[in-house]
C-alpha cells in the first residue's frame, strides 16, 4: 500500500498549479481549452493509477501480468486515437506539431518501401544523408511500410505492441529486484505515464528505443541475478543491445558498460583470478566495440552531436540575452550551465505559458507535471537502493546516472524527447521510492511539492523573461 501518496492532496496540487499560473500569465498561457483538456487527461491518469495500485494490490504475480498487458493495449490504443484526434484538430495533419524528424523518418520509409520492392537491399546506398544512430528506424518502417503499406496508423500500431511489452518487462525486472507490490507499482506508473503515452502517438523512435532498452536490462538482469543462461535469454540479449545501437548509438555504449559493471558485482566464481579474467574479457570486448564503432564513423558522430548540442546551447543563451537588451539574461549562463546538472532528474518543468517556438508544449506539460510531482520518491527510491540493493539494481542505476550524465554535458536536460527514454527506469525508482518512505517521513513529499508549486512557476516566468516579455 502506498501510505504516503494522497491522490486528494495530488489533485488540488495540479488544480492550483494551473489555477495560479493561469491567473499571473493570463496574457501568455496557452489556450484554456488546452489547459483544460490536458488537466482532466493529467487528473484522469493519476487517479487510475492509484485506483488500480489499490484495488489489484492482492493479484497474484502471472495473473497481474497479465491484466496489466490487457490494460496497457487498451489505454495504448485509446492513446493512439486521442494524439491523432488532437493532433488534426490543431493543424489538420495527422503529425505532431512542428514534426520534423517523425516526417523524415515516414519519408525515409516509405522510400526504403519503394526501394525494397525494387529489389535494392543496399540500405546504405540511400540513407546517406543519415547517421547509424537513425538506420535503425528508417530499417524499421522501411520494412513495416514493404509489408503494410505506407501507412502511419501501422506503425504507430507497433508502438502500442512495443509499449505493451515494455510495460510487462519493467513489471518483471522490478520483481526481481524489488519484489511484487513495488514491480506493480511501477508497472502501473509506466502505463499510465502521460509522456510515454504520447509518444506511442507519433512516428518516433524512441518508443522502440525503450522497449530495446528495458529488453536488454531485464535478460541481464535474469542471466546474473536469477542464473537464468539460457541460449534464448542470450540471444535476446545481444539482439537488444544490437537494436540500441543503431538506435541512439551512445546508449548502446552506456549499456554496454553498465552491464560490465553489473556483470564484475554479481559474477560468481570461485577464485579471484577468474574473476578478474571475466572483466578483463569484457573490457577488451568493449575496446573492439569501440574500435569497430570509431572505425566505421560512430564515435565521430556522437562526438559531434555532443559538439553541436553545447555550440547550439551558447548561440541559444547568447542570441536570447542580445533580444533581452540591457537586462539580457536574468541568470547568466554561468548559473544555468550548473543547473542542468542538478535538474536533470526534476527536468523538464511544466511548460503553461504559449510560446510560437515551443507549441508543443500544449500536448506535453501534463506528462512533465505528473514527473514534477512524483520524482521526488525517485531520490529516495535511488538512495534506498544504493544503500541496501547495490549489487542487484546496479544496472538500472548506472544506465539511468550514465544517461542522465550524457544529457546534462550535451544540454539536452530539459528536452522531452531525451529524458523520455530514461523515464522508465525512473518509474522504477519513483515506485520503491513510494514504498520505502515511512509514514512519518510524508512530510517531506509535501515540502517537496511547496517548492515545486514556485519551482514550476519560476521556469514559466523564467520562458517569458528571456524573451523579454516581463
């Protein structure tokens, strides 16, 4: 049972936060028929969320399994309906607003369709113009659109089957490792995550990205932990990690190592010497990944998107304090630069101001308010289990520090799209979290959520003052 979450306490906590907001940006904030809609969506969720925590609590583990598989299929598909239904309401395109990568990627599929059945396999020779980090869905609708026709609704379909499967695997690794009533409170926090389930919604790729991620942990996790070398759990290792790879190429190599780690903590062999000759395997291994990676461009490329990232953060904070004139930046790069370190769990705020440059905003700030309000058992979910769990959730927390790191160097810790693939592992955390906090320690959720009611209004009049708008 989660003693210290209020759901009562929760609802007036969103309803104030957009009450307040809306009455002190009443000239910026985003259209009330937005507000509205992405309020009752937010309030909707969370309250399922805690319902379902309550009422299947008792439910055996298979059994569980298998009703929230049913129950993310059915909230999948009517996420589905609901990104498309508001996405042609806006702009009258079945695509998110100011799509770009979601319309190249559907371009780069249904040319590699065309090329398919003109019996041209040579991928390479047409996707020149993109990284190995982006072969991976181009392939993959590319494939899809050869087998189905060129349609978004199909794989958009296979985003609802990927997510599904997500959803079963978190509840599985967290059993593991936390035991039941956590494994089911992750699993329903993962369903009914507002961010993730947009995003089924749209022709990106990281909700196969996720669904490869919390793949490749969950058979590392029964091959160390549970002892379970089968050639089966082998196989869908390797062809996990292979997908990620060539989906975000440097979240293969965080992987990669993670595991490595994960695998010196729980190896277990009789004499040290032996040990040792397992790590040293591995770390050779990750040499010729390395190796092989930089060999082929890769290492370059992730060199260079960390490059560009941090030269488009300086041009952002300088071209925003040249508009701002004498007042320029109300906190200077020298403060913001150190911040996303420290935000990068808490991040992205709540977004309710309307920008032109940041319409999506509309769609997303319900998902980024449910992670303001819960992150906060994050930080005790990872302080529990650096305390007593090291050993068997040292993957889950290395993946999740190694990419939360590379997001904040790279200045990418406040975008959607990069946090979202860190999200459920963060779910995981937000779920022990919830069960190891005592009820006399409750307290300290609600002063959390004090300063988080000004920490979501500073960030909006944070947007507007760049701007130069107050």
């Amino acid at each position: 049972m989660l003693k210290t979450f209020n759901i009562k306490n929760v609802i007036f906590f969103i309803l104030a936060v957009l009450v307040f907001n809306c009455l002190f940006f009443s000239e910026y904030i985003m259209p009330f028929h937005w507000i509205l809609t992405g309020g009752i969506v937010l309030i909707i969720l969370i309250t399922a969320f805690y319902k379902f925590n309550l009422h299947w609590y008792k439910i055996e583990s298979k059994l569980f399994q298998k009703r929230i598989f049913q129950l993310s299929l059915i909230v999948n598909f009517i996420s589905i309906g609901f990104v498309y239904l508001i996405c042609y309401l806006y702009d009258g395109t079945f695509f998110e607003p100011r799509a770009a990568d979601s319309v190249i990627y559907h371009q780069h599929g249904i040319d590699l369709a065309n090329n398919f059945k003109n019996d041209n396999f040579n991928i390479s020779s047409y996707l020149t113009d993109n990284d190995y980090s982006d072969y991976g869905y181009n392939v993959f609708l590319g494939v899809v659109y050869f087998i189905f026709g060129p349609y978004t609704l199909v794989a958009r379909l296979f985003n609802v089957i990927f997510f599904a499967f997500t959803v079963k695997a978190i509840y599985k690794l967290t059993e593991i490792i936390y035991g039941i009533n956590v494994a089911k409170t992750a699993s329903l926090i993962t369903a009914f995550s507002p961010f993730l389930l947009f995003f089924i919604g749209v022709n990106l790729k990281e909700t196969l990205m996720i669904f490869a991620l919390v793949s490749a942990a969950l058979y590392s996790i029964k091959i160390l932990l549970l002892k379970q070398n089968s050639v089966k759990n082998y196989s869908l290792l390797i062809i996990s990690v292979m997908i990620l790879f060539f989906l975000r190429t440097i979240l293969g190599i965080i992987f990669f190592i993670s595991f490595a780690v994960f695998y010196y903590l729980n190896i277990n062999l009789k004499k040290n010497i032996y040990k040792i000759l397992a790590v040293a395997g591995l770390f050779f291994s990750l040499l010729f990944v390395v190796y092989y990676l930089n060999k082929i461009g890769i290492t370059q490329q992730v060199v260079d998107t960390y490059n560009q990232s941090s030269s488009q953060t300086d041009a952002e904070l300088a071209d925003k304090a040249s508009k701002g004139g004498d007042r320029g930046l109300s906190i200077k790069k020298a403060v913001v630069v150190p911040l996303l370190f420290v935000s990068v769990l808490t991040a992205p705020f709540s977004t309710l101001v309307f920008l032109d440059d940041q319409v999506e905003s509309v769609w997303l700030f319900p998902g980024a308010l449910m992670k303001n309000i819960l992150v906060f058992y994050a930080f005790i979910g990872v302080w529990y289990s650096v305390r007593y769990l090291w050993r068997s959730s040292s993957v889950i927390i290395l993946i999740l520090i190694g990419y939360l790191f590379v997001m904040a160097v790279s200045a990418q810790s406040t975008s959607i799209r990069y946090q979202l693939v860190a999200l459920p592992f963060i779910n995981v955390f937000i779920a022990y979290g919830m069960h190891r906090l005592k009820s006399n320690k409750k307290n300290l959720w609600y002063l959390y959520l004090f300063f988080m009611f000004f920490a979501i209004f500073a960030w909006n009049y944070f947007k507007l003052s760049i701007r130069n708008l107050v």
